[in-house]
C-alpha cells in the first residue's frame, strides 16, 4: 500500500522537530515521491549521513511502502 505524503512528512518531523519538509509525488501514482528537507540536525553532515538520517525517520518504509524517494537535504544557511 503507498505511502501518502503527510504520513511520510509526519514521520520525517518527528525525527527532525525542526524539519522545513517539502514533499512532492512525481507521478501522481503514490509511490514516487520527491522530498527537499532543510534541517539544523544535518549541521556538519555530509549529504551521505543526511540522507542516512532521512531513510532512519522513515522506519523501514523504504523500499516497503514507500517504493522511490529522491532526497534533497540540507542544513539552513548560516545568519
């Protein structure tokens, strides 16, 4: 059964409280999803363990429920 986006963004933001998460279905089928996610915990990360703290939130769902989800991470600019 396909993820839909808000439970995907739910469980992105519960990981990461402070979480700006964008996600977008790529073709209107439930299953492809985009995700642009800025986040202060991926401070001093490479995109690698960003990415890796990303697929973590998600619980296993990758790759299950969730079939293909292309990341976009970063941390917020510095003021």
């Amino acid at each position: 059964m396909p993820m839909n986006p808000a439970e995907i963004e739910k469980l992105i933001k519960d990981a990461l409280p402070d979480a700006e998460v964008k996600i977008e279905d790529l073709r209107g089928d439930g299953d492809h999803y985009a995700a642009y996610i800025v986040s202060s915990a991926f401070k001093g990360k490479n995109r690698v363990q960003q990415h890796q703290m990303v697929y973590q939130a998600l619980q296993g769902r990758m790759g299950n429920e969730l079939h293909a989800l292309a990341l976009q991470t970063s941390a917020p600019p510095e003021a």
